[in-house]
C-alpha cells in the first residue's frame, strides 16, 4: 500500500473512522441538535476543511484531500510499513465494530507508537488528540471532536430556502423575555398580541391568529389552548429554552396538521448546552429583577454528564411580581403574577442514537379581568376580576437513531400535554369557579432516506403524525352546582396524517415536492350533545374532515454552488373549525355576542315577543279573547321549549375547513468565514401571496335556495426581510416585514340574516385587510470585547400604523347592516379604525468577567414611550413603560 494511503487511514483512524466512512459521510453525531451547522462546535469543521498528506521528508505525497468527502465506506485497507509489508491483518473500516473494538497505532517498524485506544469508548466530547508524524512532531493541528462547549455562531439561523428563523441560546438569553411571546417580537413576520398580561398573549404570524391557524410545540407536545377570549396558553419560561424556531407559512412536515399561519417550535436545554470542556456536572444560580414591575426571578439549574452516554439536568424558576407600570407612570391594576416552572430531563445517547425523556411543569397564579386581553374596555369587555390558576403538566420522549445507513435516519416522537386554567371567584360562575382543562396527545415517527442515482442526490422525508386533544369545561357556581357554559362547549379533535417530501439536486438545482394527506374529526360531549340528540341530529355530534390532501413544491437555483440562491416554494393548506365554532350555541341578547354564527338559520326559531293584551281586546262581551290570549302565550311557550329554539343553535354540520394557498419567491445570500474572519452573514427576501377560501366567519345561508356556504375570500401579500452578521467583534440583525391584502366576504345577496343589507353592486368592492400587523422593522447592533467577556448593542424596533376592527360602540348602522350592536356577529358590521404605529429604542449589555459569572443589564422602552395595541373587541390596551432589567448567573 503506498505511504500516502497509509497515512490517510492514519488520520481517519485518529478523528473517528466514522468521519471518513462514505462521500456524504455521516458525521460523529452531535449531542445537539442545533449544531450541526455551527463551526467551532463540531470540531474544526472538517467538511469543509482540506488537508495534506505529508510523507516523512516533509513532501506532498498526495493532493490535499477533504477529510469528509472521500469515501472510505465498505473498503477494505491495508496498514502497511514503508517497505510494503503487510503490519497488522486488513480490516473493514466501516464493517468492524468500532464501538467495541481496539486498534493499535503502528510505526513503519510495527512497532506500538501509542497505546491502543477505543476508537468509540474515549470521550472524544471533551479530550483533543494530536495527530503525530514519525518524528513527533504535530502533522495536524489539535482536532476537537464534538461537544464542547464553544461560542455558537450565528445568533439566528436563517433558512435559505424556506421562511424559517432559528433562534439560538445566546440570542434567548440576551433578551431576557419574560414569556416566549415576547422573546420572538421582532423577528420577520411575526409579532406578540394580546398586551402585557401573560394570561391574553398569542402570536401573530402573517396576520394569522386563530388557534388553529399556528401551532405551538415544545419538546414536540402540542400546546393548542382554545378558550372563548383567551390567549395562546404558552406559559413556558424562556430560561428554559435552548432554542426557538419560527416557521412562516405552511409546510406538510414540519408544521402539522392543520395549520395555516406557521409554527413556534421550541426545544428545552440538555445537561451538555451546559457543561464545560472537562466538567461532569455543574450548578448554575441564576437570580434577575426588573425595575418595571419590581419582578424577582431566581432560579437554580442542576446538571451533570456522569457517564460517556447519558446526562440529566434538573432546573427550578420561581418569579413574582407586582402590578405593571405604564408609559404614563400609573399602574395597570390586577397585573401581578406569580409563575414557578420546572425542567427535569434526561438523556441517553452514543454515535447512533440520541434519547431525550423530559418532563416540563408550570404553576402559575394571578388575579385578573375575565378578559385579560380586553379589560381596558368596560363598555364591551368583561372587567369581573378572577383568581386565576394555570397548571401545566407535559412528558415528552424525542428519540432520534440514525446508524450507518444513508437511508435511515429516524425520529420519533412521543409527547403529552396536561393543562389546566381554573377561575375562581367568577362573575360568569355566578361566584363560582371555571375550570376549562386541555389533554393533548401527539404521536410522531419521521425518517429521512438518502440515496444517489447517477448524478441526482436524492433524500425523502416521510412520516406519520397523530393528534388527540381532549377540552372539559367544568363550570360550578357558588352554591356547588355545576351549569353549562354555550361558549364553551367540551370536546375533542383528533387528527392523523401521513405526508412525504421529496429533495432532488442535480448541479445547482433542487427540486422539492411534497403530498400530505390528513383525516380530521372534531366532536362534543355533555349537555351539547344532548342537545343534538333532542333535535334528531345525533349524527353531527362529531364532524368528520376525511380526505384532505395537500400539496407543496419548491425550486432552488445556487449558482456554482455560490453564495446566491434563488427559491420559489408554493404550499397548500387547510384550517378546521374550532370546536367552539362548531358546538358553541345560542343567540346571545343586549351586549352578549351571538355565540353560533349559524343561530340565524332557517332551522332554528326565533323566540317571538310576549303577546300584546291589546290584541286580543273584543268590541263585544266577553271583551277580551282570553283563549286566543293563552293560545297565543302557549305556542310561544311551545317555541322556547324547542330544541330548535335559537338558543340551542349551533353550527355543526355546516362548515367547510378553510383552505389557503401560498407562492413565495426570493432569494438568499450565505457568506461563511467572511473576508477570512470567523464571521458569517446570511440575509434574505422574500415576497409572497397567500390566497384563503371558504373563510368560517362568512358562512351564511341563501334565504331562496336554502343552501349554505362560505364563500368568503382573504387576499394577502407582504415582503420580508432578514439579515443576520455575526462575528468574534461584531454582530448585528435586521428584519422588516410589510402586510397588505383585501377580504370579501360576498354573503350580502339573500342573506337569510335579517341585519344584512342587500347592498348596492357598487358597494361590494374587498375590504382592506384588518387585525393584522401594521409594517414594522427591527434592527440590532451590537459590539464584542475583550475576548467576548463584554458584549453592548442597541435595538430599534419601529412598528407602522394597523388596521383594526371596532366595535361601534354607538350602534349607528353602517352602509352593510340594517342594524347591528356593539357585539355584531357579522364582521363587516364592524366599523374599520386605525391605530398609530410606535417605536421602541433598547439598550443591552453583558459581562462575563468569568467562565462562572455572567452578568446582564438589559433596557427595554428606553425613552418610556407611550403607545396602545388592540385587543379583543377593539379595546385599546396600553403598553408597559421604561423597564431596566438585571440578572447574574453563576456557575459551580
């Protein structure tokens, strides 16, 4: 065998046989999952990174060669001395077990020049090795394997292709978010909504709001919270997060079933996001105070590696705070909160698998308006205060095992999620106390296949998802006795889908395609059901959605394998109706809502007034009709106890899920190791236009033909912009999102809803899109020193003027509606106000004067402007002033 070859299975054997073993080479597995695209983490970046072959006078004995791409996989070599003598028997690099078995280290002599080692069984995630020549002198430089701790570049890692964002640890932690909605204001498409109580916030992604539109996942467990004016229910503390990706808009695979808007993915730390080079186990203390609403968070993280494949991490937050204080100095009464979360996780891994069992728990305590996100508004809001009570509960299992083979590549996902939110002392329980608890559970298993034919590189993703989420409503007055919410219906959904994706690069080309077909059931129980069995439509208890396919495709240009790339994705979806949607009933009457938008159909009867004495006064004796008087009064009895009565209205039976359809195109730029720095900048544009049908607010019934249908029809296009540059010196963000689309709704021409006008042709022009985002920018620069113990920035985040629905509060009627209420259910009777656009100045600054000690100052608001959002029923709610936050960690 010649010198050049002998030296290169040398070399393989000295970072991990499994680095060289095949042309797109599986790598040492991570012990993250967000590392694998980060340098100085995975050892020096050996796909990327050429090196020579040097004979024992020094010279070139073969082309400089890149570690990871030949392909050493199924071979077989010999180690022989320079003579061409055979030194030890030819073994299969990629067969023999590596994991169990030693090799020796020869000279030319056969002479042992190191002791023999386990190729597997030396902790590569913490010792470096020296390749050595003859002579002892460094061939190589040092080879950090995997999984020390290193600085993670970059702070957000923009997909090149898709409208995806990751944000990492060091980005988490330097925003020092008090909720995970307010930790991802700011990035490109996305924004918080709700105001400044925990208890209302959500998110916003493209305009989309619906809990059904956006799903939210932590460690994999669904966290979907569907409560009549409530927010998302993520009460996840950002401390606990290693990482939080965004994805916008739809995707077969990744977002789930169901969705529209996008995703909120969050995944919690590991013991090893923790442990430094050569630690077994560590405890950080963490302690923070925020000025604003004199909040005191302290937190205590315990974790430990004490074995080469498993570690564990236990981590405890408690925070407590006073009312919030406003850009105007005052106080928003009822603010206050009290949250304790815990982690506790353990993992087991090796070069094949990685085992991730976890367990999240949270217990949250305030006193609020019923209408967290709506109570600055009596007038149309309920202000009735309650105490309270937000449990979660949520196991998960992610287990990944990706052997040898090219075309495994498996994970599957186990997860549960238990919450409860309790109101004790509720005006609406008559002094009682609510209890609404959700039961989600989900079921994934995914693989990735990678094979090549010819010149196509090929990779399949497919996989299978379940869903089931349980809703109880308990609802126990002061007295003890249980009654019945109509808003609030008990209920399940449950979903199954199966999809496969399909990757194609030929050169510089990639062709995506994908297919997903899902089956969707939503159904009710309790005194709903009921209800449906007395009026003979027992067979709508549950709705069915079965056979709904869905589509994606996406074409990438990179020329010359450069730092350009042009993209266009094209994605179908589809969003059911929420149970509320489906089951809530009732007419409702003054200031109450009309809880069934159906309540109007021709099914349903209305309550006629009580009858008019003086109708039935006769000119002759007896001079008054009396048996027509008690006919009268009983057929009006006879329609109030009617099961058809609109009371008892709800809609099931009559949706359609809405479906959506987007087109994205634009392109992306990716520059690593920039200008021969450690530096790397990615930035990217994309413009897109989402067209939704058979919108579920316009369902109607056609008072001639009887039929039903949704024939409202949503228009949007926007732009976004994201740029990330990071560096050992300096490093900076931007992203700037622009929204604009129109709405019709086409349901005025024989609308069966008397309060619907039969308006002019000329008045059905689209209505300018509403309750989205106003445009908005947010631009970071910061500066490193010192070796990175001192970091400092500024933030800018300018947000335009929005759109939004009010509510007329007096009910002068508008060109669409004979007449309408302060709660019409009819969304162009509406009135269609705008609020004023702001802007945010903040100031951030670290110091780690150790690797122990870290210290934090953030300032949020920092020239205490004043500005106000919408809420739920036009409500304006204001904002929070001037808040300097602090924290130190430190490490034992």
């Amino acid at each position: 065998m010649p010198s050049d070859l002998k030296k290169a299975l040398f070399l393989c054997l000295i970072i991990g046989v499994n680095i060289c073993s095949n042309t797109h080479a599986r790598e040492i597995q991570p012990t993250n999952n967000n590392i694998d695209d980060q340098k100085g983490r995975y050892a020096t970046d050996l796909d990327e990174q050429e090196y020579e072959i040097i004979d024992e006078g020094g010279e070139q004995t073969d082309d400089s060669f890149d570690v990871y791409a030949d392909d050493y996989a199924e071979q077989e070599y010999e180690i022989v001395d320079e003579g061409g003598e055979q030194t030890d028997d030819s073994y299969d690099v990629y067969a023999d077990d590596n994991a169990e078995q030693e090799y020796e280290i020869v000279d030319e002599a056969a002479q042992q020049t190191d002791d023999s080692f386990d190729v597997y069984a030396d902790d590569y995630a913490e010792q470096e090795y020296e390749v050595i020549d003859e002579g002892g002198a460094d061939a190589l430089p040092e080879i950090e394997v995997f999984g020390t701790q290193q600085e993670e570049l970059p702070s957000f890692k923009i997909d090149l292709t898709r409208s995806s964002t990751i944000m990492n640890r060091e980005e988490i932690e330097r925003r020092q978010a008090n909720t995970l909605m307010e930790l991802v204001e700011g990035m490109a498409g996305i924004t918080g909504t709700g105001g400044v109580r925990a208890g209302s916030q959500g998110f916003n992604i493209r305009g989309f709001v619906s809990n059904e539109d956006i799903l939210k996942v932590v460690d994999g467990a669904r966290q979907n919270f569907e409560r009549y004016r409530y927010g998302n229910g993520l009460d996840v503390d950002p401390e606990l997060l290693q990482q939080v990706e965004v994805i916008r808009g739809t995707s077969i695979k990744t977002a789930g079933t169901g969705t529209i808007g996008g995703a909120v993915i969050a995944k919690t730390k590991n013991a090893r996001d923790l442990l430094r080079p050569g630690e077994k186990a560590g405890l950080r203390l963490k302690t923070s105070y925020w000025d604003n609403n004199n909040q005191k968070k302290v937190g205590a993280t315990a974790y430990t590696q004490p074995v080469k494949f498993a570690d564990a991490l236990l981590n405890i937050i408690k925070n407590d705070s006073n009312n919030v204080t406003l850009a105007d100095g005052t106080k928003l009464e009822d603010s206050e909160n009290s949250q304790l979360s815990a982690l506790a996780k353990i993992s087991l891994f090796s070069l094949d698998y990685n085992i991730d069992i976890g367990y999240r728990y949270s217990n949250e305590n305030i006193a609020e308006p019923f209408d967290a996100g709506a109570a600055s508004n009596p007038a149309l809001t309920i202000t009735d205060l309650v105490r309270r009570k937000k449990i979660t509960r949520s196991p998960t299992m992610n287990i990944n095992w990706n052997p040898e083979p090219l075309w495994l590549n498996m994970d599957a996902t186990i997860a549960y999620n238990d919450q409860l939110v309790q109101d004790a002392d509720s005006a609406l329980a008559a002094g009682g106390t609510d209890n609404v608890s959700y039961k989600i559970l989900n079921l994934e298993l995914k693989n990735r296949s990678e094979f090549n034919f010819g010149p196509i590189a090929t990779k399949l993703d497919y996989g299978l998802q379940y869903s089931r989420e349980r809703r109880n409503y308990i609802r126990v007055n002061q007295a003890g006795v249980g009654t019945f919410n109509e808003s609030q219906p008990p209920g399940e959904k449950e979903s199954q889908g199966i999809y496969l994706n399909t990757e194609f690069t030929i050169s510089d080309f990639t062709l995506n395609t994908g297919i997903r077909h899902d089956k969707y059931s939503v159904s009710t129980g309790g005194i709903t059901e009921q209800t449906l069995i007395s009026q003979g439509r027992e067979n709508l208890i549950t709705s069915d959605f079965d056979d709904l396919l869905n589509y994606e495709a996406g074409l990438s240009f990179q020329p010359k394998q450069g730092p350009l790339t042009l993209f266009y994705n094209f994605g179908t979806a589809f969003r059911a109706p929420l149970i509320d949607e489906l089951f809530s009933q009732g007419e409702g009457g003054g200031t109450i809502p009309s809880f069934s938008r159906c309540n109007r159909f021709n099914i349903f009867q209305e309550t006629p007034p009580f009858p008019n004495a003086a109708d039935f006064v006769l000119a002759v004796p007896p001079f008054f009709d009396t048996a027509g008087f008690n006919a009268a009064i009983a057929a009006r009895q006879a329609i109030i106890n009617s099961p058809f009565n609109r009371s008892n209205a709800s809609c099931a039976g009559f949706y359609e899920p809405e479906t959506s359809e987007t087109h994205e195109v634009g392109f992306s730029v990716n520059w690593s190791n920039l200008l021969d720095i450690n530096a790397e900048l990615t930035s990217k544009l994309t413009y897109y236009q989402v067209r939704t049908t058979n919108l579920i607010e316009s369902i109607f019934q056609n008072s001639v033909t009887g039929e039903v249908s949704q024939p409202g029809v949503e228009r949007r296009e926007g732009w976004e912009f994201e740029f990330n540059f990071d560096s050992d010196i300096w490093f900076s963000t931007l992203s700037f999102s622009i929204l604009n689309g129109n709405v019709s709704f086409n349901y005025f021409d024989n609308n069966i809803d008397t309060r619907v006008r039969a308006i002019n042709p000329s008045d059905r022009d689209p209505i300018e899109l509403f309750d989205v985002p106003g445009d908005s920018l947010s631009f970071t620069i910061g500066k490193r020193a010192y070796d990175r113990q001192i970091e400092y920035g500024y933030r800018i985040q300018v947000n335009g003027p929005s759109r939004f629905s009010a509510f007329d509060p007096t009910n002068v009627p508008i060109p669409e509606c004979r007449d309408t209420n302060v709660f019409s259910p009819i969304p162009t009777c509406n009135t269609i106000a705008e609020e004023a656009g702001y802007t945010l100045h903040n100031l951030f600054f670290t110091w780690q004067p150790s690797d122990a000690m870290r210290l934090g100052l953030t300032i949020n608001n920092l020239t205490n402007k004043q500005f106000t959002i919408r809420g739920f029923a036009g409500s304006a709610l204001r904002n929070a002033g001037r808040d300097v936050r602090v924290s130190l960690d430190y490490d034992f």
